[in-house]
C-alpha cells in the first residue's frame, strides 16, 4: 500500500516529507532518583560543612566575630526565607526548570564564596547560596515523587532521598575536616563547583521537564511577605545566640516575622491565585505531617552540633576525629531510612513514625547521661546510633505523608513547605537548646560545665520528641482499613 500511495503523489511533489522530532524517552527512575538526590545532599551538606572551617576562615580573612556568625547565619535565613517561594515557582514555571536554576546559583555561589578575598565577599557568596539551595530543595522531591508512582516504590525513593540528606548533614564535620586539615578553608565551598557541574550537566540532559501549573501568575503580594516573614524570623532566632532571647535585636524581628506570616495568611485568604491555598494546611495528613516534621528537626538537627561539641570541647578530639566518631551514627541514619519503606507497607507510615522517634528518644535520653570521662562507646557511639536510626526511620513517613495528601499542582508548594518546616524547627531548637546549655554551663568553659550544659540539652530534646510522639499517635492519618474479600 505504501509504493502506491508514494506513486499518487504529483511529480512535481517529490520533496521529502519534514521528519517528526522524537520525543525525549523517559529517563529511568534511578537516575532520576540519583540526581535528586544527589542536589539534596549538596543542599544539606553546606548547612554543616562549614563549621568545622569556621576558624580557619577568621585566621584566613580577618573575620570578626559577627562575621564569622553571619558566615553561618546568611546561607540560614536565604535558605528558609525564600523555600516555600522555591517550591511554587516550581509549579508554576517547571521542577526541571527550578532545579536547574537553584543548582546553578548555587555552584556559581560556591565558586565565588572560595575565591573570596574578603568578608562582605565571602558573606554575600553565602547568601546567595542559601537562595539557590531554597529554590533547589522543593524541586528535588517534586521531582521525585512526580516520577515515581504512589506506593511501596515511591517510599523507598523517598527513603533514599532522607538517607542521602540527612548523610549530608552527618557528614559534613568528616567532609569539612577532611578539607580543611588537607588542603584548606576555601575546599569547603570549592568541593561544590565540580560536583554541582556534573549534576547540572547530567540533569539539564536526562531530567524531564515537569509542571503541574495551569497557567497562573505568581501571587506576588504572598510570595514577599511570606519570603520577607521567614526570612526576619529566622534573622531574629539567628540572633538569640549573640544577644539572647530578651533583648530588643531578638524580640523585634521575632514579632516582626510573625506579624508578616500573619498578613500572608490574611492576604492569601482573599486572593484568587494564591501562593498557598488556606484549604492545603485543612489536609490532615499535610498539617500534621509538618508540625511533627517541625517538633522532630527542633531536637534532631541538634545532634550532630551538640555531639562535635561534646566530642572536641571536652573529650579532646580533633575535628577529624569528632567526624570520624560520627560515622557510624551517619550509616545508622542511612539504614533507618532504608528500613522505614519496608515497615511501612506492613505497618503503616504513622506506626513506623512513632516507633522511629520512640528510639530516637531512648538515645537523646541515653545521652543525656553523659559525663566528662564517658568512653567512646557508651559516650558517643550507642546513644549516637539510637538517635540517627530512629531519625531515619521517623523521617521518611513524616515525608511520605505530608505529600501523599496534596494535589499535583501542589506538590511543589508541599515539598518547600516540608523542607521549611524540618529547618525553621532546627534553626528554633538549635536556638533554644544551645541557650539553656549556655545558661546550665554559666559561662565556664570546663569539661564538667560544658558536659552540664550539653546533658540539658539532651534531656530537654527527649523532652521535646515525646511530646512529637504524642503528636503523631493523635494527630496523623490512620491507615485505612481495607474490606475484606468476600
């Protein structure tokens, strides 16, 4: 039939047909999952990485105190300030599109905060990489569990997005020591340039692009005043180190955030397109998924600072021998994350939350016991462990609930929001432990006071995870029960 139709045509029609471009194939799923994954451990990983060359940096640059705060505190409040705006405009304008754009800001960022030859240089590069990390973050799990269908598959992505996260927060005291010990300060942002170039490549030429948008503008009103809200209150918590919690440079950006958050919600319950519908918090699996995700991070994300303190303040390590004797807490994260997925098809994400944090709160109570002399083993590594396998089995549910419930379009929206929720609760517990261990220790920087004061904090964040437990037994969705078969 072909050779007869081609024969139909005018002979004065014999130019060849346009070819039709192919489409682009679907990468596979564990690519996808590697890339994603791959831009949250860079994301997490310079929360941590720079501690460690904190004072390499003052020797470096001449850094005066609050420089050395900011250095810390810029890459902080960009990073909350601006994550749920990230999350929306990658609903509105394309995931693949936002991830591209965070990672390059960031790689460029890092590039600049290497070369920097003096202080306002070094903390603008950390400002600017704390946007691009907040533009970033949502899109790698929107991007996640956009390709991966609902279910016992898209858990263990999940599972493996926590465990690569929250390894890069457990190993940037081992990266960050490393770096500094064998080539210098500068190594801690440079790291990020060639592997970010790598990802930036292989994602611009294997990820598809994704948007779940019907063609809406941005509510920009929403987006600056939840940006400017987020970013003043996590200004103010950043401040209760240096100036404590009764002072006016605290108080005033803490109500002035709040009264900002308060407008946004006032403004988006009157706008027509808003940057987040009121009806999404109304989920019960979002709301509650997010305010334990919040109470989880206040405790957690403490561990590995209070624990390289304990470890160099009054047990005598070095940096890389703090980060060496966290290792095994970071695998033990690792393995939590990957165990969770499985719990979870028999047990349901809520009991595998709960039974994750009730470890978690035997090791934080476990450590609070600690002592001037405690040995490694039942100092560090036992309570350690606990801690960081209880996190990553409670982790992984907490996320997996809190964007199961939301619709397509807004699942950009949910993962800045997740991610907002885990790091102001960490920027806040962090804040408020570190200033009751201050209060316990009463300015003495002996072993005895210092091990006081980090004992406090312990205790105080066991404290805080029960009540997450209780939480998470009331408050998040049951699973549903399925009829049986007849």
């Amino acid at each position: 039939m072909t050779p007869m139709l081609e024969s139909a045509r005018p002979a004065t029609d014999r130019s060849p047909r346009p070819s039709r471009p192919r489409p682009r194939r679907t990468p596979p799923t564990w690519l996808v999952v590697a890339l994603t994954c791959a831009g949250q451990f860079l994301v997490v990983l310079d929360v941590s990485v720079v501690n460690v060359a904190l004072p390499s940096m003052r020797t470096g640059l001449g850094l005066s105190e609050q420089g050395l705060q900011w250095v810390v505190n810029a890459y902080a409040i960009a990073f909350a300030g601006f994550m749920l705006l990230g999350g929306r405009a990658g609903d509105l304008y394309g995931r693949k599109r936002m991830f591209l754009v965070g990672l390059g800001l960031f790689t460029l960022a890092s590039l600049a905060g290497g070369f920097a030859q003096q202080e306002w240089q070094l903390l603008l590069a950390r400002a600017v990489q704390g946007l691009g990390a907040a533009v970033l973050a949502p899109s790698t799990l929107t991007i996640l569990t956009a390709s991966v269908p609902e279910g016992a598959a898209r858990a263990r992505a999940i599972g493996t997005w926590t465990a690569v996260g929250a390894g890069g927060g457990a190993a940037g005291g081992l990266v960050g020591g490393l770096l500094v010990e064998t080539l210098s300060w500068r190594w801690v942002l440079l790291i990020n340039v060639p592997v970010g170039a790598v990802v930036l490549g292989a994602a611009a030429w294997f990820l598809t692009e994704g948007r779940a948008g019907d063609g809406r503008r941005l509510d920009l009103p929403g987006a600056l005043l939840v940006t400017a809200g987020l970013g003043t209150l996590a200004y103010g918590i950043s401040q209760t180190e240096a100036a404590g919690w009764t002072a006016a440079a605290t108080l005033l950006p803490l109500l002035a955030g709040l009264v900002l958050l308060a407008a946004f919600l006032a403004v988006e319950a009157r706008t027509a397109s808003p940057l987040m519908p009121p009806g999404l918090l109304r989920l019960r699996s979002v709301s509650s998924a997010n305010a334990a995700m919040f109470l989880c991070g206040s405790a957690m994300f403490c561990m590995w600072f209070f624990m390289t303190l304990y470890a160099q303040n009054v047990l005598g390590y070095s940096p890389l021998e703090a980060g060496l004797a966290l290792v095994p807490s970071s695998l033990a994260v690792i393995l939590g994350s990957k165990l969770a997925p499985r719990l979870m098809r028999t047990a349901g994400p809520r009991t595998v939350a709960v039974l994750g944090t009730l470890v978690a709160v035997a090791g934080f109570a476990w450590q609070s016991t600690l002592t001037a002399g405690s040995p490694y083993l039942t100092g560090i590594l036992v309570p350690g462990v606990l801690m960081m396998l209880g996190a990553g089995l409670a982790a992984t549910p907490l996320a997996s609930l809190a964007t199961s419930g939301a619709a397509p379009e807004e699942a950009g929206l949910v993962s800045g929001l997740v991610n907002t929720s885990r790091t102001m609760g960490g920027s806040l517990g962090l804040a408020v432990l570190s200033t009751l261990a201050a209060a316990r220790s009463g300015g003495s920087a002996s072993p005895q006071a210092l091990t006081e004061g980090y004992a406090l904090a312990f205790r105080v964040g066991a404290a805080v995870l029960a009540a997450g437990v209780v939480l998470m037994w009331v408050w998040l969705p049951r699973p549903e029960r399925q009829p049986r078969a007849a």
